[in-house]
C-alpha cells in the first residue's frame, strides 16, 4: 500500500493507527468528534465499567482494519481509502444511546400518525440512513471528502449497503467485516471478558477473492472462522444481552419514549435531517439526552410512572428479572419462541392484576440470536427469502476451483451444524420502587406458576 499517512493514533487495541491526511480532516469534524460522547455499548458501563469506550475510538479502529483487509486483498489505493473511509464513518449515524433510542423513535413515529384521516405513520430513519445523510449533508464531513477528492455518496452507499456495483461492501457490513473485528477485541480489551481472543492476524491473512470476486477465507482458516463467530455469539449474550444491560435500556428505551410523547425531544426525519444540514448534529449524544431527562426530572415534566422510570436511570435502579427462559431451536420454526413470548405478555396482565401495579411497570424481553447470518446449512438454492443475510455470511474458499460458498454450507465447518440453530430468549421485569423491592419473590412465583418453570 503506498497511501501517505498524515497522522499516528496509539491506540490500546491495534497499537498504532496511521490516517491520511482525508481521513484526519474527517475526525476533525464536529459531526465526527460528536462520536466521543456516544457509547459504543450504550449502558453496558451500568454492568461493565470499563465498558464505557465510545464509538469515537472504535471508528478509527474500524478504519485500520478495513484498510488491512482491503490491501490483503490487493486493491489500489483509491479503493483502500475509500473503503477506509466508509468504516471510518460508517457509525456517524448512531443516535444517542444507539439502539435503545432508534428503536423508542421508531415506536413513537408508528403511534403519531400523520396524513389524511391520520392513517400513515411517519417513517423512521434508521441509523444507517441518518449516517448516510451526515456524510452528503453536514457541512463539515461533505467538503472533508469533497477537498480529499471522494464523493462522499459513494462512501455512504457501501455502509448502507446501496454500493450495488462494489462487491467488497461486505467489509463494513456482515459476519465478518472491520465493523465486527474492531467491536469483539475492543470489548474484550475493555470489558476484561476473555471473548475478543481470536487469531485476527491469521484470520485476515487468509482473506481472498474468489474466482466471482467475492470475499472469502481460505479453508485453511476455516477453524479460525468457527472460533470468531463462536466468540462473537458469546460476547453478545454476556454483554449486549446481559440481564442487567437489557433491563435497563428497556426502561432507557421508555423514558426517551416519555419525552418524544410529551413533544420534550423532537426525532423525527425533518429535525434530524434540521439538525444535520444546520451543524448542530454534534450536540446531540449521549449527555445531552441525560441532561434532557435531567430538565424534565427537575422541572416537573415528568410524574408518576413517567417521574420513575427517568429516575431509575439517573439514579442506576435497574428493573429487576422476575422470569426467564432461554432455550436452542431450530431456527426455521420458531413457533415456540413465538408462543411463549405471547404467553409472557399474556402473564404481565396477571402479575399487574394480582399485585396491584400497572402494567407499564413490566417490560417483555424476547430474542431470537443465530451464530451466523446464513440461515440454513441447505445450499443456498433450496432456501426461499434468505434476503441479503445469505450475501453477508462467512464464505470458505476451495481452492483447486477457487470457488467459495458460506461457511454453513462447508460439512468441516461447525457452522454446517450450528447454522440451523438459534437461541431462543423470553425474559419479564418489573420496575420497582424502593419499597417494593420486597414484592419480588411473590412476582416471580406468579410468573413461573403462569409460565411454568424456565
């Protein structure tokens, strides 16, 4: 790779971090810096202290590692870079508090129904969209790549994945790509969690095209890949998922819920493409959702069950789990996850009933988590709907034909096995107030009579 590099990061991950001039007039932007004070895992720290690392860092150190990968693969340097770029940008999107609150906009732009008759819900943007807009819209960002001779839509469509002609789109987003690389050795480096302890250099050294020019990975790192995704798989059920981590950005997830209805905060499409167009998308992270909860708290714009959710989050006073079940099943029928999750809301009306509390103090938890995109370990012909999940999966090369197929579909792969496979999990909270707290126990016998035992 012959790119000029204008810049040297330490970094406590991939030690040194060179950026290119481009690259270091991207991060000196409001929009990019506003990064430092978002989460990368949201209120993970809650559980994890050292677990409060920000997407800031973790966007540069998804540039190296798309820039690694793409000149493994024998790319110019306008691909590099571009490639680089798109990593480096690819979570300037995120709202504050990430996934916790894009889903509390969702749900709050579904209930306000706008148009004749009031029929048509306003869409939502998702944070890849929101990204894409930052990076053709802010004022800073645009002319950062446009000086740097980048179209900055170019580097949008490969992180939303619109890049239809550019068939290395996989590097940003899927099984395996920077994204995913930089989060599983971040967290582990930060988290003390032993799951980040995967072999990238042997990983990424073993990264090919395949004779269609799709990515791949060598057979011979096929063990390599099983442990990833293994470790991946793990990393997500003890952090992301963890009882604790899940409770709380349900009721985080209520609360910015509260302020939206109440017309406290304001995401909708037209003032998130306002904020971006007019410079002020860098204000709006983390801190400045929790001094909004703050204003409300102590103004008096919040009461009752409204007052008690916002303090359980200023105040760390987590839901407490009072019933779970988690369970491994064949992913194509997932009837029984279904039924069950129907099952725990039909048992939240109970439990509201027989203790005296509202049911909006019980939140319903329900997930479904495969270890690797590809649904099925049957050839990818045989499988209706696989949608772009199947073009994001792992694939193994052979190599006298230099043919590749998904990992799933590899019989010396775990994952032809586990494939077929996904963990199933329902979980009940219930917020408490302090002089509650005693309730507990009777609430987890109600459910489990309910329910039966997990």
């Amino acid at each position: 790779m012959s790119l000029t590099f204008a810049k040297r990061i330490s970094d406590p991950v991939h030690g040194t971090i060179h950026l290119t001039e481009i690259e270091a007039q991207v991060i000196a932007c409001p929009a990019f810096q506003r990064l430092r004070n978002v989460k990368q895992l949201g209120l993970a720290s809650m559980v994890y202290p050292g677990c409060d690392y920000s997407r800031f860092s973790h966007s540069i150190g998804a540039c190296h590692v798309a820039g690694r990968i793409v000149e493994q693969l024998g790319q110019p340097d306008e691909t590099i870079q571009r490639y680089r770029l798109a990593a480096l940008l690819h979570d300037c999107g995120h709202y504050p508090f990430s996934h916790a609150m894009e889903r509390a906009v969702e749900n709050h732009l579904a209930k306000a129904m706008v148009g004749p008759g009031g029929a048509t819900p306003e869409s939502p943007m998702s944070h890849e969209q929101v990204g894409k807009q930052v990076v053709t819209k802010d004022p800073g960002i645009g002319a950062a790549l446009e000086g740097g001779g980048t179209d900055p839509a170019q580097v949008a469509a490969i992180f939303t994945r619109e890049a239809a002609d550019q068939p290395l789109v996989n590097l940003v987003s899927s099984d395996l790509d920077a994204d995913r690389i930089d989060y599983l050795l971040r967290t582990a480096h930060h988290s003390g969690l032993p799951y980040g302890a995967v072999d990238i250099d042997y990983l990424l050294g073993h990264l090919k095209l395949d004779v269609d020019g799709s990515v791949c990975v060598d057979q011979r790192a096929a063990r390599a890949v099983d442990h990833f995704l293994l470790c991946r798989f793990f990393d997500y059920q003890q952090v992301s998922f963890h009882k604790t981590v899940v409770g709380t950005e349900l009721v985080l997830e209520s609360v910015v819920g509260d302020l939206l209805d109440l017309g406290l905060l304001d995401c909708s499409p037209a003032a998130v493409e306002t904020r971006i167009t007019g410079g002020k998308w860098a204000e709006f992270d983390d801190a400045a959702v929790i001094n909004g909860i703050r204003a409300a708290v102590g103004g008096g714009g919040l009461g009752g069950e409204q007052l008690l959710r916002a303090r359980a989050i200023l105040d760390r006073k987590p839901p407490k789990l009072i019933y779970q079940r988690e369970w491994f099943g064949p992913r194509r029928d997932p009837q029984a996850a279904v039924d069950c999750a129907k099952l725990a809301r039909k048992c939240v009306e109970q439990l509201a009933l027989r203790h005296n509390l509202p049911e909006s103090r019980f939140y319903v938890w329900d997930k479904s988590f495969p270890i690797t995109k590809n649904p099925s370990a049957l050839p990818l012909s045989a499988i209706v709907d696989v949608g772009d999940d199947a073009e994001q999966a792992v694939r193994l090369l052979d190599g006298p034909m230099r043919k590749s197929a998904p990992a799933a579909e590899r019989p010396s792969s775990m994952m032809s096995v586990l494939a077929d496979q996904q963990l199933y999990a329902v979980r009940i909270y219930a917020l408490l107030g302090d002089a509650e707290l005693a309730r507990r126990g009777a609430l987890e016998q109600t459910a489990r009579r309910e329910l039966g035992a997990p």
